[in-house]
C-alpha cells in the first residue's frame, strides 16, 4: 500500500538503484523528508509516476502556455469527475476506501494527480494559501438504505434495484477494473463465472455493500489554492458521477485555455480587439481513443512517454517538459492537508506546509513534489 513506498525504496536507493516510484511517493512529511534525504545522500534519481503530465493532451496545453499564448496565468481551473463504479470499487470497497489501512486520504490516493498538473502548469510559482473542504456525502452508514444487508448476493433486499450492486458492477461486466475485483482469484488459471459469484459472496471485499465497508474517505473534496504570485487554481473532486471525466479551463492575461482530457479536445481563446466577437478560438482535437480513467489500466498516452523519460535522465540526455526537478524549491509544490472537521485553512511562507486542527491532520505535501530528483 501507499505506506509502503518510502520504507521499500530508501534501503534500494542505498544499494545504488535509480528508481521510478509509484505516486504517492510519501504519505506525511518525515517520509518525503526522508526520501529526499536518501536521494542526496546516494545521489540516485528517482522520478515518481505522476503520469498525466506526460499525457499528450496535457503536453499539447503545456506547450501553448510556455509559448505564450494566453499570457500569464490568472485562474486554473481543474475537476475530477470520478465514475461512480471507480469510486465504489477502490474508495469505497476497495483497498483506498480507508485511510488507516492504506495510508492515504482520498487527495493523495487519487487526486495527486490533479494536483500535480496544476503545479506543473504553473511553473514552479509556490502555493501560499490553501483552503480544502469535504465530505463522506453518500456513503455515511447512517444512510445505509432500509432492507440492504452485508453483502451484495447474500443478504440484501434492494440489490435488484441498488446502483451500486456488485453483481451489476462485476459480474454484469466482469473485466471492468478486473485487476481489483478478481486479485483474490489469483491462484485460478482461469476463474469461471460461478468462481466470481462465490468470491463475493465469501470473502472478496467487493462483495460488501458499500454502506457497510469500514469506509473513512471524502467521496468528493474542493480545494482552493493562492501563489506566491497572486494566481489562483481551484481542484473540485466529485466521486460517483455517471461518467469519468477531468476537466481543465485556464485563464490568462491574453486569453483562456478550456478542454476535457477524456474527449481529447481543448480551444484556444484569445482576446480579439479587431473582431465583432472579441475573440478568436482555435479547437485542438488531438483524436486520441481508448479509456482515460485507468479501468484498463491506461492513462491517456502517458505511461510509455514517462518510462522513455526516465530512460533520457539515466543515460544523462535532455528529458522532455514534463519533467522537472525536486531539488528546485521553485518547482516543488505544497498541496493542501484534507481534513474533514476544524478550519479548513492553512497559510505558508514556504513551500512545505502543514495543516493541523488540533485533532486530526494530514499532509499532503509529498503528493505533488516535481516529478524527477537528478544529481
């Protein structure tokens, strides 16, 4: 699990292994200071796997922003719509569904991502105020609705007409986030139909009703952030649409930048003093198929453009835009601490900041420190 990252890739970095590092790289802030330390003591590189900024959509606006195009940036504007079959089957039933057994709240669990890009697009300018609010909204067992019970196809009265039925959710579509669903069935060459029905009626976790999971995350979050140079961003995380889809609209000096990862699709508008309208827009359909949410384990063309990236800083070539360096302060990122209850408000005059209420804190900080350490 997410715990899991620092504890195994420190003794390897002192073996003198480079690394490429699943994302979170670190859950709370001794362990990113660690792992930093590790890094300069070995001087080992090790990159983390923040993946969709090497996506080619995200390049392509990455691109237009460097070359000026909109000016400089006033407003980000990121959302994550998580569908509501991935939110069930790894936040809520799933091994992310608690925070005290996998490590990490839901920001950095699934939306470093979102956190990263919003960084990365701003080019190293720290954050310097960060306000975060959220909520378990939907599956409070308080709500848990009359006549469900345990599980799915054991003991529940509704799960004919429940939306989160996991018959409905694994056995209706059996290769949907297989990887998570069937691991328990490891051991079966080729597990039948029947093989999965009882697996969820014994002992797969995605069997369980979803009000009855031990569940502790926000099923949706919002996070406002201020810059060191006045800019702002907002990151709204929304689990349990019908459709998976991460939105971006970026407003700058001279115009705006607005598009949707999943379709592939984005327009430049710029301001047009000469024009009827005001402005002049210019659609970039980048006709890019195939699943962007991770269900068949894709991420939208970025995966392999990562691994060759790590490849050119090991053999000391030039990496691409998306990388860049965490040693720099300009270009580490402080993301804001989730925390459910207390104010939800934190100010820093550096780029490691941390939130506590008094009673319960998280720091988030590890999540979105720039993607690649080198010597």
């Amino acid at each position: 699990m997410d715990t899991q990252h620092v504890k195994t890739a420190v003794p390897l970095l002192r073996r003198g292994y480079d690394m490429l590092l699943e994302k979170p790289f670190a859950v709370n802030e001794d362990e990113m200071w660690e792992l930093q330390r590790a890094v300069g003591e070995t001087g080992r590189r090790v990159m983390i796997c923040h993946v969709l900024r090497y996506a080619p959509f995200y390049v392509a606006v990455k691109e237009r922003l460097l070359a000026g195009e909109i000016g400089d940036i006033i407003n980000i504007q990121a959302t994550e719509h998580v569908s509501y079959h991935h939110l069930a089957v790894s936040f809520v039933r799933g091994k992310w569904g608690n925070e005290e057994k996998c490590g990490a709240p839901m920001l950095l669990a699934k939306c470093c991502h979102d956190m990263d890009l919003i960084m990365w697009l701003k080019s190293g300018v720290a954050p310097r105020q960060v306000a975060s609010f959220g909520s378990d909204f939907q599956f409070d067992p308080a709500k848990k609705p009359a006549g469900a019970g345990k599980r799915c196809l054991v003991d529940c009265g509704i799960e004919e007409n429940c939306l989160y039925s996991a018959k409905k959710h694994y056995i209706d579509h059996p290769d949907r986030w297989s990887f998570y669903v069937w691991d328990c069935l490891e051991h079966l060459e080729k597990p039948t139909i029947e093989d999965k029905i009882q697996s969820l009626k014994t002992d797969n976790i995605h069997g369980r009703c979803v009000w009855d999971c031990e569940h502790t995350v926000v099923d949706h979050q919002s996070v406002a952030i201020n810059f060191a140079d006045g800019a702002t961003a907002t990151l709204n995380m929304i689990g349990g649409t019908a459709k998976a889809e991460r939105n971006l609209h970026i407003i700058g000096t001279k115009g705006e930048i607005k598009g949707v990862f999943d379709d592939s699709v984005f327009t430049v508008r710029t301001i047009d003093t000469a024009s009827e309208s005001g402005w002049r827009e210019e659609v970039v359909d980048l006709a890019i198929g195939g699943d962007k949410s991770g269900m068949t384990g894709s991420h939208g063309g970025g995966d392999l453009r990562l691994v060759e990236d790590f490849v050119r800083v090991l053999q000391g070539e030039q990496p691409s835009i998306s990388c860049t360096n965490s040693r720099s302060r300009n270009d580490t990122a402080a993301p804001p601490t989730v925390c459910r209850s207390g104010a939800p408000y934190i100010e820093g005059e550096s780029h490691s900041v941390r939130f506590s209420d008094g009673r319960r804190s998280r720091t988030a900080s590890a999540s979105t420190r720039s993607s690649v350490s080198l010597p």
